[in-house]
C-alpha cells in the first residue's frame, strides 16, 4: 500500500508545481539545500573547548526538528493526508504506516536528510566506530522529525478553528521574525562560542533534547562509553514507536475538532458606547467584531505586538535600550504589514459590498477606523512604556513622530494595498488545515512595508533636519508633522481605495472566486507578458531581477576577480565571507541566478505557448464560419 501512496504523492506533486507553485517548491528546495550544506559545516568546525561542536550540533538538529514542527502551521500540511481514506475499509495501522512511509517521499524529507548527514560527517573526524554508530542516528533522527511533523499537523489542525489557535500561531510567527531579523546576533556570537563554548546549563538542555540524542550516541562511542552509545539510540527508537503509536490513534474521526463560532453574544463583542448609526458606522462595528472573532484577524492582532516587544528586548540583552521608545512604532508598522490581505481574508463576501450601491466609501472608511480603533491604544500604551524604561529624552521626538505617521500611513495604505494586491485564499466558511492557510501574502506584504515607511519620512526628515541644525523646536516639530501626514495619508490613500474598489470590484470578486484573475481574449497584437496575470508579471520580473544580480555582480565578477588576484571587495558578498567559503558562496550565487534566469524563462515560455492556443482556438470558428 505505501508503493500505491508513493506513486500517488508524486504524481500530485508533478500535476500541482505549475507556475508561481514551482517557483516557490524551486526556491525553497534551494534555501533548505543551503541549510542542510550549512548543516554539515557546522560539523567540520573546529572549536578550542571541547564539547562545544557536539553543543553546537544538537543545537542545530534541535533548529531542523523545531522546523519540522512548526512546518504544519505555515500551510506545510502533507499532502496525503488521513482524511482523505475516511471512506475507505483500511486498518488504521496499516495507513498510519503507508502514510508515515510517503512522508520519507519528497523534498523536505531529501532535504533533511542531507542535513542529518552531519552526524557521519561529525562521527568520520572521531573515528571509524562513531561513524558507523552515526549511520542508524541519521536513519532514526530523520524518522523522529517526521512523526513529530504528523502530531503537530494534527494539533494545528485542531487549532486553525479557534481564536486560541490564532493566537498560538501568532506568538510563533513572531518569534520566528524575531529570530529571522536578529539572526545576524548568532553570526556575531559565533566566534566566541567556539572560543568560549556553552554554558554548563545550556549543554545539558541541548543534549537532553531527544534531537541531540543520536549526537549524544556518536560522542560517546569516540570515548567508549558503550552505555551512553546503546541508551540515547534506544531510547529515540522507542521514542519514535510512542509517537508513531499516538499519531495512529489519532487517526479517525476528529475529536478535538469542534463547530466553527465566530460569533459571541453581542454586548461582548464591541465595546460598550459604539452606536451603529450611518453605513460607516455599521462597518466600523463588523470590522471590530471581525478583529476579535475571526482566528486569521486574531494572529494579526497578537502578532504585531509580540514582535514589536521581542524585537526592541532583543537588544537590552546586549544592555542597550535605545530601541525601546521606537516599539509602539514598530507596533504600529507590523499592524499594518500583517494585515495587508484585508479584503482577501473576507474571501468572496465581497460581493455583498459590491451589490449594495455607494457602498464602497463607507466600506473603506469602517475599515480604516476599525483598524485604527484596535491598534491604536495598543501602540500608545506599548509608546509610553517604552519610553518610560528608555530613559532617553533625546530618543522622543523621534519615536514620537514615527509612531503618529506610521498609525495614519498604515490606516491610509491598508485598504489600499489590499485592493491593488489581493492574494486569494481559502473563504473563512472553508475548513483549514493550519491557522496560517490564508494566502501567500509574502510579496503584498513588503509592498506595505516599503510604502509605510516611506509614509514615516516627512515625520522622520523633520526631526533630523531639527537635530542636523540643533534647533530643538524645530526637532519637536516633527510630532505635528507626523499627524498632519498621517491625516493625509488616512484620507487622500484611503480616497484613492475605494475608488479603485468601485474600479476594480468586479475583478477582485472573479479573483477570490476563481484563484486568477479574468483574462480578456487576447488580441493580434497581445505580447506574452501582457497577457500574463499580475502575479505571474511580477515574479517573472523579480526572476529576472534577482538572476541578473546573483549570476552576474555577485558570481560572474567575484569570480573574476579571484582568478585574476585583483581583489575589489566593494558589494560582493562572497569576497566578505571566510575564504574557504568564497567559492561555495560564488556556487551558490551562480545556481540561484542560473534558477531564477530558467524560471523566468519558463514562465514566458508557458505564456507564450497558451497564447498560441488561446489564439488558435478563438481563431477556429471564425476560419469555420467563413
């Protein structure tokens, strides 16, 4: 039976990575295949305090089992899934096993197991007997990822119904931004801990972890210590079968699921005073109940702060708080990004906007207020308190400024980035596997971000014309610039939303409903990329964008200049990293640009061949009527 499911998971895989889907399989089997390379590095390095490699290992192992988990919650359901054989006659042991067994199938699974490939390579430096232990590792650290990614599929599942699960998704989300955006921290940090290693403490929680464990065994066989070599492996094994035997029992019908209430009683769900008199008022209300009932509105809601905290906390490890006052714009800033699919999460509701006529101004207008009326006191309560623990009175003018600019920009462009980059997704009535299924929102997403902060720089310009002149009126100045251009962008960006909703209305309701946007039949003298849709326009540009800088300035050149001894260091990032890596860094950016090059190439190609068939097709009846 797994052969059977094998076969089937390929040839969906095959049949469904078509046009933006195979980019994004295409870019994320090339990061991890960075990763898992990275991966194996780790595994050669050679750290002064010994202990430190096998801490830094498990570490590392612990970041892919972390990833494995968190895969399901972030749409990485599989794609064989239990629910699908609910009619079926099959012993659940035995589709439990068939499915764990297309789990090992695919690009994540080839991925990680080049990545777990640092076991032998940390076992071949200690000795022929570690790297023959490290081999049965390999085998059961990559069975412990894969069962631990089907249980939390299952707890995500039952999670993407709730608030609750809205909110755990978002404190997740932001950790990972927060980790994602500090990074470089670790990179800093790296040297003295192969200087310096671990703490006592943090080794024994890395090494305790069960993804350490099979790195815990090789160690220990390089000393001889046959006790600690047979237990850690054991012990994962039996690990592996408690899991697997849970994740069975979980098949069936869903227990934890319940039915879907997005509603509360209605004195609960707004604040107590709001009166829905006028149509702007009416939406302004739904809007609110919307943001503290939908699960998607809710991660937006959580998300936004925790990052702006974590972020700004990040460096008072690092016993600076200069960040702190500049939270409630950070705050601010967030709220806006993470809400970018504003119209998009409401799904194909839209249309009862679009039958009601006039509607489309008092809709944008409740929206803006709305997303004011939730972030708003969040951003000045998280403002005061930064500034208060800040301390620093010259910070702010600045925080100030950027925090009230950013509430009236982020209102402003909310809905219409929303309207100009809808991302279509799963209606709210749908059922969900994840509580992040909703969209890639990716690209819409820093189009906010560029935007919003470009909302901030009159704001920011008068402050620092201010402190440029040391004229500290002129630096308080800023605070009412910062209102005024915040007014403005509330009004004249919100203007220019629903007027390009009573434009675009239509459209954006055949997109929700459809998945791609409506094609008129094209002409004689239509061009490939004219006949594109717009998200397929935008990646073939970014594809050609990203391909010229990483095949030529950033692979072509460096490599040049390493052949020829005359070294410019100037933006080429291989010639800043370590020299043993400037060549694998030089690869790497020829692959990338040589893949982003192909699919742009691609994507035109695909065009172009359904042009012609779009044109002889609507070519055919015409020549058959004459």
């Amino acid at each position: 039976m797994a052969g059977v499911l094998i076969r089937m998971k390929l040839t969906v895989m095959w049949r469904t990575a078509t046009g933006p889907r195979a980019s994004y399989v295409l870019g994320g089997a090339v990061l991890g295949l960075a990763a898992a390379l990275a991966t194996i590095a780790v595994a050669t390095l050679e750290p002064e305090q010994p202990g430190t490699l096998l801490d830094l290992l498990a570490v590392v192992l612990a970041t892919w089992a972390l990833g494995w988990m968190l895969a399901p919650a972030y749409g990485g359901q599989p794609v064989i899934r239990p629910e699908h054989f609910a009619l079926e006659p099959i012993p659940r042991r035995r589709l439990a096993a068939a499915l764990l067994g297309t789990a090992l199938v695919g690009i994540p699974a080839a991925v990680t197991l080049v990545a777990f490939l640092a076991l032998p390579v940390f076992g071949a430096r200690l000795g022929a007997v570690p790297l023959l232990v490290a081999l049965p590792g390999v085998a059961l650290q990559l069975a412990l990822v894969v069962v631990l990614s089907r249980l939390a599929a299952v707890m995500f599942g039952a999670l993407s119904r709730s608030r609750a699960g809205g909110a755990v998704s978002a404190l997740i989300t932001a950790v990972m931004l927060v980790a994602a955006s500090s990074g470089w921290i670790v990179l800093v940090a790296l040297d003295a801990l192969l200087e310096t290693g671990f703490s006592r403490a943090f080794s024994l929680i890395v090494r305790t972890l069960p993804s350490g464990w099979a790195a815990v065994a090789v160690d220990a066989s390089s000393r001889s210590d046959w006790l600690m070599t047979v237990l850690p492996l054991v012990g994962l094994a039996l690990l592996v079968a408690l899991l697997a035997v849970a994740w069975t029992r979980s098949i069936g019908p869903q227990r934890l699921a319940r039915t879907v209430v997005r509603g509360s009683p209605a004195g609960r769900a707004v604040p107590r005073g709001i009166a829905a008199s006028g149509a702007t008022m009416a939406v302004l209300v739904k809007e609110l109940r919307s943001w503290l009932r939908d699960p998607v509105r809710m991660q937006s809601l959580v998300v936004a702060p925790a990052f702006a905290v974590l972020t700004c906390l990040v460096p008072v490890l690092f016993d600076s708080t200069a960040f702190l006052p500049f939270a409630g714009a950070l705050c601010a800033l967030m709220g806006a990004v993470t809400a970018t699919n504003l119209y998009g999460q409401d799904g194909t509701a839209l249309w009862l906007t679009l039958l009601t006529p006039g509607s489309e101004r008092p809709d944008v207008r409740g929206r803006q207020l709305a997303w004011l009326a939730v972030f708003a006191p969040m951003t000045a309560v998280i403002t005061v308190a930064g500034l208060a623990a800040a301390g620093h009175a010259d910070l702010w003018p600045w925080a100030l400024a950027a925090t009230a600019a950013l509430l009236g920009g982020g209102a402003g462009l909310l809905p219409l980035v929303a309207i100009d980059q809808l991302v279509p997704g799963p209606d709210p009535r749908e059922h969900k596997d994840a509580p992040l299924d909703h969209g890639d929102v990716t690209g819409p997403a820093f189009v906010m971000l560029i935007l919003a902060l470009g909302t901030a720089l009159p704001a920011l310009g008068t402050v620092a014309l201010g402190a440029a002149l040391d004229v500290e009126a002129l630096r308080w100045l800023g605070v009412p610039a910062g209102v005024v251009s915040g007014v403005l962008a509330f009004t004249l960006l919100g203007r220019a939303a629903y007027r390009g909703l009573e434009r675009r209305g239509p459209e954006l309701l055949f997109l929700m409903r459809a998945g791609r946007e409506h094609q008129a039949p094209p002409g004689a003298e239509t061009s490939a990329i004219e006949a594109m849709s717009r998200s397929r326009r935008r990646l073939l540009w970014s594809s050609l964008v990203v391909g010229c800088i990483a095949l030529f300035p950033q692979a072509v050149v460096p490599a040049a200049m390493k052949l020829s001894g005359d070294v410019a260091r100037v933006w080429f990032l291989a010639l800043y990293v370590p020299g043993p890596w400037q060549w694998p860094t030089i690869a790497f950016m020829l692959t990338l640009g040589i893949a982003a090059l192909a699919l742009a190439w691609r994507l035109y190609a695909v065009e172009q061949r359904a042009l012609r068939r779009r044109r002889s097709g609507s070519a055919g009846p015409a020549r058959q009527t004459t």
